[in-house]
C-alpha cells in the first residue's frame, strides 16, 4: 500500500469513525451521571430517518440535524423520565424504546426510501486543507467530522475541568451523598440525559445526510448503537479512551475492503463482520484487567502493569440504579 493509498485510508477512517464518535461520548455523558439509555441503536435509525425526511422536505440540511437532535434528545428525555422520576429498570425500558424506534423509523421512513435528498457539503478548513498529509487526513471533511473532533477534548474539559462536570461525576458516582451536599441528582441525570441522548441524534442524521446519504432498509447504521455502548466499557467512561476505541472500531470497518482486495479467496462476509468479534475479545480483556489476579501476575512485570493501566476503567458506582429517597 503506497502513501497515497494510507493517507485516503486514514481519511475515511476517521470520515467513518465521526457518528460512532457522536454515539459513544453522547453516553459517555449519560453513564457518567448515573444512567443507562440502551435506546441507542433504534435511537440512532429514528434520528437518521428524521433527518434526510426534514432536510428533504425543507431543502435544510440544518434543519435534519436540528430534528435528529431533537429526536434523540426525547427518545433519551423518556429513558430519563422513566428511570429517574418513575424509579423504572433504565435497562428494560432502553430495550424496548430501541425495538420501538427502529421500527418506528422504518414504518415512517417508508415514503422516503431510496429517494435522492440533500446532504452535508464538505467544507475543507482555509489554510489547513492544503497541508501534506494531516490536510486530506483532518481538514477535508464536512462539519459533522470536525464537530466529533472537538467533542472529544470539549467533553475531557467539561467532565474534568469544571464544577459542572464534577457534579456529573459525583451524582453518577454517589447520587445520595451529591443530594446531601446541595446538588439536585435527578436533574443533573435528565439534562446529561437529554443532551446525551442529543448527540446520539446527531450520529444519526451524520449517517443519512452525510456518511451514507438517503434514507432505505436497511440504512447501514444498523448495530452502532450497541458499538457505541461497548465502546463506552471499553474506554472505561473516559472521553479520550472512548474516542480511541470508536476510532479503532472505524479502521476495522474500513481496513476491511483493502484486505478483501488482497485476498480475494476469504469470503467477504469474513471482513464485515471482524470488527465485532474484536471488540468482545477486547471488552473480555478488559474485564480480565479489573481482577485483582491479574493486578498481582502484572505487579511483577512492567510492560503487563501499563497493560493493564491503560485497559482499566471502572463504571460509576451509582450507574443504573435509581436514586434512593430526595
């Protein structure tokens, strides 16, 4: 593989990694304070569909990101509603929302299938574009692609660096305590809920008006949403492990079609479905990383002891069960 061929694979892969990006630090956010939305695959087929039929309708590609927001953000403000106000199992009621949205967006979706619509114009950065290398790789993307990179240090910033973001944390790790010291949980969890569930929206309308434009069955998006609920474990709910992880889920997608070239007696099927069973393999790893055995087989090896550091993460205490009393 020459440069050339690196620099365009290096592109598309992070062209492709931008809704999984979107998806996965949406929750991230959520997690963080506490709460489960596993909506996110349905979520992210409504979202998509909403988006090419708005931008479709209006002729505005803004507008179909605006209502694929909008969308995720209720779908999430329902999880929210049900699990923090109702005291309802978060995790059943995400499961059923998601079943409901993804046939939702293809009943709906139907008059708009296979239909030509409007989608994102790329728009290369003045001055950077031009760059060797880091310009085609960076800077020649559209809007949506440079709004998934700034969110990963925008939200590292807001988690750590703020007084906002320490309450996240401390509602999503003792939502009682966070009560005793004068922060309100319940809504800390919807707005985190809400503007999670916002950014899920987003990876939606990215798939329909900007990655795989137009609207049919099945989308391509299909699966994402439980990609990005496994890359949120497996960046241990840190902003900057998570965005590695959806990046490194992305090359896998996109290596696949230079190595079904180079090999063309391996059946296709082969390399489409190769990125999930790495991501297990991976989430196992880091599930054998957060046993105390392996902490001691690692104490005495320093390369094993990094290993392990940098796979480790560990979930917020309160994550998923309902506050109790306030």
């Amino acid at each position: 593989m020459n440069e050339f061929s690196l620099v365009l694979l290096a592109a598309s892969v992070v062209a492709t990694a931008a809704p999984i990006l979107l998806a996965s630090l949406g929750e991230t956010l959520t997690e963080r304070a506490g709460l489960i939305n596993l909506s996110l695959d349905g979520t992210i087929l409504l979202a998509a569909m909403a988006a090419f039929a708005v931008a479709h309708d209006t002729g505005s590609v803004a507008l179909g990101f605006a209502a694929a927001a909008a969308v995720g953000g209720a779908v999430a403000a329902l999880v929210g509603f049900a699990g923090v106000v109702l005291g309802v199992s978060q995790v059943a009621v995400g499961f059923v929302l998601t079943l409901m949205c993804r046939d939702l967006a293809y009943f709906l979706g139907n008059p708009y299938s296979r239909i030509q619509g409007p989608q994102v114009p790329p728009l290369p950065v003045p001055g950077l574009a031009d760059l060797p290398v880091l310009g085609p790789v960076l800077f020649r993307h559209n809007a949506v692609v440079y709004l998934s990179l700034v969110l990963i240090p925008a939200l590292w910033w807001v988690l750590y660096r703020t007084k906002w973001g320490l309450e996240v944390r401390a509602v999503g790790e003792h939502p009682e305590a966070a009560y005793a010291r004068g922060i309100a949980p319940r809504r800390v969890q919807m707005v985190c809920a809400v503007v999670g569930g916002a950014l899920v929206g987003l990876a939606g309308a990215a798939y329909s008006l900007a990655l795989k434009p137009g609207w049919g069955r099945p989308q391509g998006a299909e699966g994402i949403g439980w990609i990005a609920l496994a890359l949120v474990i497996f960046g241990g709910w840190h902003p900057v492990k998570v965005a590695l992880g959806a990046v490194l889920f992305a090359l896998l997608q996109v290596a696949g079609i230079p190595l079904q070239e180079a090999f063309p007696s391996v059946p296709a099927q082969v390399f489409q479905v190769a990125p999930f069973p790495l991501m297990i393999f991976t989430l196992l790893f880091m599930g054998l990383s957060q046993r105390e055995s392996v902490e001691r087989w690692a104490a005495g090896r320093p390369w094993a002891r990094r290993l392990v550091r940098a796979f480790r993460g560990a979930a917020p205490r309160a994550l998923g069960r309902p506050m109790e009393g306030g």
